[in-house]
C-alpha cells in the first residue's frame, strides 16, 4: 500500500500519522512529515529549497523531474521524465512514476483538494485562486487520463472525483 500526499491542505490531517506502507510526499512536504519514505518533486524550486534544507543526503528516497534536481541534484537517487502530453502536474507524474514502479499495490491519494490553496503557500510565491483553481481544472483532466484502478481517493470533499472515494 502507497499514501501519497499532495499539496491540499487536507492532506495535514494523515501527513504525519503512522500509515502502514510506503508513505510518498510532494514537493514541500518534507518540511511538514516526520517519517516519508520517498520525497518526489517536479519544480527545481523544490530541490534548491530541499538542498538548503538538509547538510546531506536524507534518508528519503529522492526522486526529481529531469534537469529540476536542483542544489539536491547530488543525491537524487531516480529522474523521471514523461512525455509532455502525459501532463504536467506533479501529482500526475507521482502516480504515473508509482503505478510503474509498484503496479500492484494500492495507492491512497490524500490533498486532492482542488481549492488552490496549499499548505506549503508562503514557501514561495503562488499565482491567484482564480489562476490555481484554473490550473487545478487542467490537472484534473490529465488526472481522467490515468488508469483508475487500485487508485483511492482519501478526502472525500474533494473536486477530483476521479478515483474512488475510501
């Protein structure tokens, strides 16, 4: 079994409870979760901020969009790299990179909020509601895109209603 925690302010609610499997966070959540196993980024933002953040290498699994590694690049452990029409939301790119990687195990997907707001906001600069609602219709529909099985939605208040609700 996978968790995998998005940006959504719902995902604090798990972020740090133990969950048995493999816990997965996106971009900033490595400054909010004691215990993740795989930190999974797409933006080089993240990795310069990741980079600063540690003096070495984290236990974490690091694994970076090619050529966004940025100061972690040195201890990025996988590059991934997907065809631009796949998408181009981290989200996406994290359950397409975990289905090929672990196709059969579960994946409980928390912070599929779909409000715009992150709870990282304030790490750096963020575009308007308007234009973040904008770009969260667009990752919805890359999300439709996806194979829907063994996929799981964990917040049920959610506007991706894609994935099965648990």
């Amino acid at each position: 079994m996978i968790h995998l925690f998005c940006g959504g302010r719902s995902s604090l609610e798990k972020l740090n409870e133990p969950l048995e499997g493999i816990k997965v966070v996106t971009n900033f959540g490595f400054k909010y979760c004691k215990d993740a196993d795989i930190i999974f980024w797409a933006d080089k933002i993240v990795g310069d901020i990741l980079g600063d953040y540690y003096t070495e290498k984290p236990k974490e699994m690091l694994v970076s969009l090619k050529g966004n590694g940025g100061k972690a690049s040195k201890w990025v452990d996988e590059y991934y790299g997907y065809p631009p029409e796949s998408g181009c939301f981290t989200a996406v790119w994290a359950l397409m990179w975990l289905r090929e990687k672990f196709p059969d195990l579960d994946i409980f997907v928390y912070g599929l909020d779909g409000d715009g707001l992150s709870y990282y906001d304030g790490i750096v600069e963020q575009p308007d509601t308007k234009e973040r609602i904008r770009r969260q219709g667009i990752c919805c529909m890359q999300l439709d895109k996806l194979p829907k099985e063994g996929i799981y939605n964990c917040n049920p208040n959610s506007v991706y209603k894609g994935f099965e609700f648990v």
